[in-house]
C-alpha cells in the first residue's frame, strides 16, 4: 500500500488543487502512468504515479484542494483493505527521494528542492499565517548571526582598573543623575555597565566613596546595610585588589618602616589658597592638597636621597620626582602619577591631578597613569582624621600621609590664637635613607607650606 | 479587504495602475504568455494586449534601455527583471542613465521607471542565483530603492512606484510570492519614503526589510513567549531611507539588531548603524547587532545553505545575547 501525497510542484506552493483524476478507482496503474493533473500556484501539472498497483481509493476529489504532504490516493497490490489516510501534518513533504516527478517545473524553482513544505508561521501581531520560502526551522544559531555574536559576547579585554566597559546611555544616564560609575558591576556581556545597572544604582543609597583629596568637613553617612545572614559572606578580590594586597604585604614586611610626624600651621596656606581660587574661576580652582603637592615636590629638589628606590641590595636615585597621588574608591584604592612634579606650576598640578583622578574615579585611566611613582601622598584630610600611617607604595622609599587641618589654640609670642594646625606623618623606608634626612626633609615641606608664596612662583 | 498572496497584490496593483493611466506598460522576460516566472503578471497579456505587456529577449540591458528611453519620452514603464541575479549585465543602464540622466541634463528630462525585481535565496539556487542586491542600488543617488515584506506594502509600494517620477528599484522576495496577507481593495498608496513600527515593543528593536521582515517578526514572536519585547520597524523605505522610527525605537529599547538577506559588509544593516551611532549614540545600551548572509558565495549545499542565510534562531540568539540572556 502506498500514499499518493499533494506533490510540492514549486518553491512557494502551498496547496494543489486536483483538476482531474486520470485513473479510476480500482484501475491498474503502472509506476510512470500519468495520474492526476494538478492546479498549482504556478501552472497545471500533470503527475505521474510513483509505484504500480491497483488506484484503490481516490482521497481528494476532483475539484478540491489539498495542502503539499497531504495523502491524495492510495495505490495498493489489491489485496489488502486500504487504511483511512490521515493527511500528513503541516511541514511534512514527501522527501525528496519519494516525491512524485513533476513533469513540468517553474524557470526558476525546480520541482524537486528537498524543501520541505512551506512553513505556516504567525508572522504578525494579528496572528496571520505567513508562508514563505521554506521552513525557517534551524534552531541553532548560523554563519548569518555569527559575526554580530562575537562583537556582542567579546569578552572584556581590559584589566580590572584599567578602563571600564559602560554603554552610552549607561553613561549618560550616569551623568545625568549623578551615579558613580566606579561602583557599578557591570552586568552586561563583557561586564559592561548598562543602562539597567545604572538605573539600579540610582536606586540603592550612595556608598561611601571617593576619598578625594579635598578640605576637611566632607559629610560621611554610611546607610545601614544588610549583614550576611547566617553564614560567612566570602568576598572574592578583584584582580586589583589582590594586587594591591601583594603589594602591600611585600612592602610591610620588607622595607623596614619608621615614622616621623610633624605639625605644620596651614593658615597662610589656607588664604593663599582661597586668594588664589577668588582670581581664577570655578575650575581652575586650587586644593589644599595641590599645595602639598606641590610643597612635597619641590622640597624632594633638594633631597635626592629620598627620591629614591630600594633595589636588591642598592640604592636607585630617580632622575624624574613623580608624585603619586593614593584615591581611595569603594572596592579599590589607586595611586595616578603626576609626572615631573617638580616642574609643574599649581595651576599644571591642579589640573592635571583634578584629570587624573577623574579618570581614575570612571575607569578612563590609562595604564601609564598608575606607573613611574618616585614618592606618594595620602590624604585623608577630607575625612576629619588627626594623623594616620601609610604603608610605603613600592618602589617609593617613603610616603607622607596627610591629616586634617584643624582649629586649634596655639600658642603665638606668648599668647594663645586660633590657628590652623595639620599633622603629617612620613613613613620611611629604613634601608634607603635615616631619621635625619627624613626630619629635614619635613622641616622643607612645612617651611614651603607655612610660607606658601614659594608655591605659586 | 481581500486576502492575496504577495504575487496576487502586485498583479492587482499592475493592474488598476494600467487601467489608470495609459502610458503605463510592461516589459521583461516571460511576462506576457507565461505570466511571469512567479506569476505576478498572470492575466495581463490577455487583458491589456502585446502593446502593452511585452515579452521581450532574454537581453537584461536591452530590457532596462528601451525602459529608460520609453521613460523619458513620456511612458511609465515598469521593467520585470526575472531575479535581481540577472540584472548585474545591465548596471550600467541602471546607474549610469537611470539614476543619472535626470541630474545630468539639469532636469531637463525625468525617467518615471519602475524596474521589479526580486533577490533572496535559500532555495538552493546556488551562488549565482541566490543574492540580495538592495544595498548596491540603495548607495546611489537618484535611484528610489523600496523592498516591501507584506502583501498590503507590495501593492500599496508598486502602485506609488509607478506614479513617482524617479526611477523606482522595486525589490521582491522570491521566498515572499506565497506569503498571503490582507490587502486593502482599489486606491491604496503607501509612500516610497516611510518605514514604520509593524510591532511594537520595549527592550530591543529589530530592523528587517523584505523577507527578513517576516524572519524579524516570528522571532518577535517567540521572544515574546520567553519575556523578551521586541520592536519590529519594517525598513521597506531604504532609499531615501526613513530613519525616523528606528530612532525613535532605539531610544526607547536601547538595543539594535539589524537583519538583511544580503551580506553584512557594507550592508544596509551597517548603513542603519551608522545613522544610529550618529543620532542617537548616547542612547545605546549595547553594540548594533548586523546580522546577514554569512561571507562567501551563497553554497548549494543544503545544510550550508541554511546556516548561510539568516534565520528566526540568529534573531533569536542575538536578542538573548544584547540583554545579557545567554
């Protein structure tokens, strides 16, 4: 017993129409025999049959249609009782070994493509069915989307602190409503920042951020936040963060430190530095630690010693005074180098400390940014601390970690004023220079702070 | 309202176009006494006569000349080239004094053309017959490029082609000629220079055109059945092409994901990106996402084929991978 089905005569058929059974029921038919003469979207065909027997039941009549895999006619070896024929399901043709010959065939599509049906495919809003050349049912992903793939999933090519990945309107929005972005895990492929990210950050409280060096009085308000229920929460490091960890350790417990404090009245300083930013405008405005700056550098002229690097078993004197600059993020603390230091006017130091910890704080920073430090400075003055001790920043030979300027009674020819005070402290790389070289050197940077014209010549 | 097949709703549009206006005839191979390759002239050799539906030699550049000339003495062709394979022996008719003369005599004369064909492949036709053409058209001045990819589009597209006094590519599918949809009866104008939104959606926009049109709008479908919105603007209009609302979808989504039958190099979908990045760059979430026919000669080969040429699972992929769902 063989089906007879509705023949796919051309590539954007759908259903056949049967114009005329050119076999009776029960006649004999020999394999070649025309046997039906169909109506398809293109022309009218006539089908020869596929296998000899007897025409035992005639399943579509003359007149009506039928879709392509549909069973049209049964042929049998006579024998046996012809079985009811269900059509063939939708997208089911006869495969191409088994389709009948068309004897015609359009210019164009060849009768015989191995396509199967055309697919029936909701193709709207509406629901409509759209048939169109062949089935689109490949379900993995092609050539055709392969390319596009590989942009979208590449993977993020950047070290962690180095520049970070945000979409466009991730940044816009960022800009817009004030999120930092150097607190954002991007979620997006490659871990970009996207606009979802942002929108959540919008959402949670601000977290404690950027120790930027600015003047003492910065408002800290920590939100209470949920603790790790339970269990211990572990909390993988960045690659950044391992870094710094390694670092730290190697410096700690190699380069034997020492400290030396000092109290430097910053009061000249302080009205140096407001006269300066009532001439200039906004931007162009000076800090209190651009004073530093600029006072650590130009006292480093006259200590070479202290410019200097421990280096298996020697001393490395820089020709070049870089000073780096520690900005502590939420997750992570980076040092950007203003290079020649020295040679720079306040205004130079300004601008291009407020640049690199700009871009430090949205990841724009650029890996030379972070190299080349001959000494460092750590400020902490914004956050109302007294005094505190900084780990030398390798290759450095020393650090000066800087406190808030306080309001304090001094005591001035006898008698006691209001004066502006503020504590820094040196750490000091044993091995590379001693206590002597490192109380001159303060008593430099404090002279040039407590007389500040010398900073601004 | 009728429900007609691609084929059907442009022989309705030739159709009362000719019965319209007089000077509108046609010509190309095949069209008159076996009423066209697919179909789309079936009937009007019969009904309007060998004046006016003329089948002509097998001779692409012949075909478009005498076009172009009937054109600019005062008649509105409409030249069938059978596939748009056939027309690269007669581009420089096409570019050269189609697209041209009109600007080269300073006005002076116009050239109301409208040449019909269709590109696509996936029909195993190999690689000479199974390209997608519209973007070399669509890069130059004085061509109008259209490729509609619904039934209700074809006819309202053709019926503005025939009327426009500029030469008119108009692009078909030959995988589209069956696709049947509803199509509005008699006076029916779509303009040559407006695409639209055909669904609407929220967190990404693809954009398709012709065929890719239907592919853009089943994958819609199924990412709708996974939680993903997604924004179909039909990109009929490619020349002039209608930016507007892809603009204004990408501001709204984010996300793009550009489809074309074509290859992906200097393709329509990077024509769209660029226009993106120029107009609404800051409004980007993600990378635009081109995808096409894979780079190389279009295979035989059945399953080369059908990874070749882009289908509902890249649409589908690609949406999953710019929202991070991969």
């Amino acid at each position: 017993m063989a089906d007879v089905q509705m023949p796919r005569l051309s590539d954007s058929m759908e259903t056949g129409k049967i114009l005329r059974w050119l076999k009776k029921e029960g006649e004999d038919v020999k394999k070649g025999d025309p046997l039906v003469e169909i109506e398809s979207d293109k022309a009218n065909i006539e089908v020869e049959a596929y296998a000899s027997g007897k025409l035992s039941k005639i399943v579509v009549a003359e007149g009506e249609s039928a879709p392509i895999g549909a069973v049209i006619a049964q042929i049998g070896d006579g024998a046996s009782t012809p079985s009811t024929p269900n059509a063939a399901p939708q997208g089911q043709a006869p495969a191409a070994a088994e389709a009948p010959k068309a004897q015609a065939s359009a210019p164009v599509a060849q009768g015989d493509q191995a396509v199967a049906a055309t697919a029936q495919v909701a193709a709207d809003a509406g629901g409509e069915q759209y048939p169109h050349g062949g089935p689109d049912d490949r379900t993995e992903v092609g050539a055709a989307a392969q390319a596009a793939l590989n942009v979208i999933r590449r993977p993020t090519e950047q070290e962690d602190g180095e520049r970070q990945r945000v979409s466009p309107v991730a940044r816009r929005l960022a800009e817009e409503q004030g999120v930092d972005l150097s607190r954002i895990q991007g979620t997006g492929p490659g871990g970009r920042i996207t606009k979802e990210d942002v929108e959540s950050a919008a959402q949670r409280p601000a977290a404690p951020t950027p120790t930027l060096p600015r003047e003492r009085g910065r408002e800290i308000e920590r939100q209470p936040t949920a603790r790790p229920t339970g269990e211990v929460e572990v909390v993988e490091l960045t690659k950044l963060q391992s870094t710094v960890a390694m670092r730290l350790v190697q410096s700690k417990f190699s380069a034997p430190h020492f400290y030396v404090t000092s109290e430097i009245a910053m009061d000249d300083a302080v009205r140096l530095r407001q006269m300066f930013n009532e001439a200039v405008d906004k931007p162009e405005s000076i800090s209190i630690n651009d004073l530093i700056v600029k006072a650590v550098a130009l006292a480093l002229t006259k200590f070479p010693e202290i410019n200097a690097s421990w280096a298996d078993g020697h001393i490395e004197r820089k020709p070049d005074i870089n000073i780096g600059i520690a900005v502590g993020l939420a997750d992570r603390l980076i040092v950007p180098v203003l290079r020649n230091t020295d040679q720079k006017s306040l205004k130079e130091i300004s601008t291009e400390s407020k640049q690199l910890i700009e871009r430090a704080r949205t990841n724009k920073a650029a890996a030379q940014d972070y190299v080349g430090n001959t000494f460092t400075i750590s400020n902490l003055g914004m956050y109302d601390v007294d005094q505190f001790t900084a780990i030398i920043n390798p290759p450095d030979s020393a650090i000066l970690a800087v406190g808030s300027i306080e309001d304090k009674a001094v005591v001035k020819d006898g008698l006691v004023v209001p004066g502006k005070r503020m504590r820094v402290t040196l750490s000091v790389d044993h091995r590379v220079f001693y206590g002597v070289t490192a109380a001159e050197f303060l008593q430099e940077v404090k002279r040039l702070l407590q007389s500040p014209m010398a900073l601004v010549l | 309202m009728a429900v007609l097949a691609m084929r059907d709703a442009l022989n309705q549009a030739l159709r009362e176009e000719m019965n319209r206006d007089k000077s509108v005839f046609l010509l190309g191979e095949d069209i008159g006494l076996y009423d066209g390759s697919f179909k789309v002239t079936r009937g009007l050799l019969k009904e309007f006569g060998e004046k006016r539906v003329l089948d002509t030699p097998i001779a692409e550049e012949i075909i478009i000349g005498t076009a172009i000339g009937a054109a600019m003495s005062g008649l509105r062709p409409v030249a069938e080239m059978m596939t748009v394979n056939f027309i690269m022996v007669a581009m420089d008719q096409v570019v050269n004094a189609a697209a041209h003369i009109r600007y080269m005599f300073g006005g002076g004369t116009k050239v109301p053309l409208v040449i019909r064909t269709p590109g696509g492949g996936g029909h195993q036709l190999g690689a000479q017959h199974s390209h997608s053409h519209e973007n070399w058209f669509a890069h130059v001045p004085g061509l109008k490029v259209v490729a509609p990819g619904t039934p209700a589009d074809a006819k309202g597209l053709l019926k503005s082609a025939i009327r426009d006094d500029n030469p008119v590519m108009f692009i078909e599918n030959e995988g589209t000629y069956a696709l049947k949809g509803e199509v509005p009866d008699g006076e029916h104008l779509v303009p040559l220079d407006k695409n639209e939104v055909k669904r609407p959606g929220e967190q990404i926009t693809i954009c398709a055109h012709s065929r890719m049109l239907i592919v853009a709008m089943d994958a819609a479908a199924e990412l709708e059945k996974e939680g993903i919105s997604a924004e179909v603007v039909d990109m009929r209009a490619l020349r002039p092409l209608d930016m507007t609302p892809v603009i204004a979808s990408v501001k709204k989504t984010s996300r793009l994901i550009t489809v074309e039958e074509g290859w992906r190099s200097y393709g329509v979908g990077s024509e769209i990106a660029s226009r993106v990045y120029e107009e609404a760059f800051d409004y980007l979430d993600a990378p635009v996402a081109r995808i096409g026919a894979a780079e190389v000669p279009a295979p035989y080969n059945k399953r080369l084929e059908k990874i070749a040429f882009p289908g509902k699972a890249d649409v589908i992929v690609t949406a999953r991978a710019l929202l991070g769902k991969n």
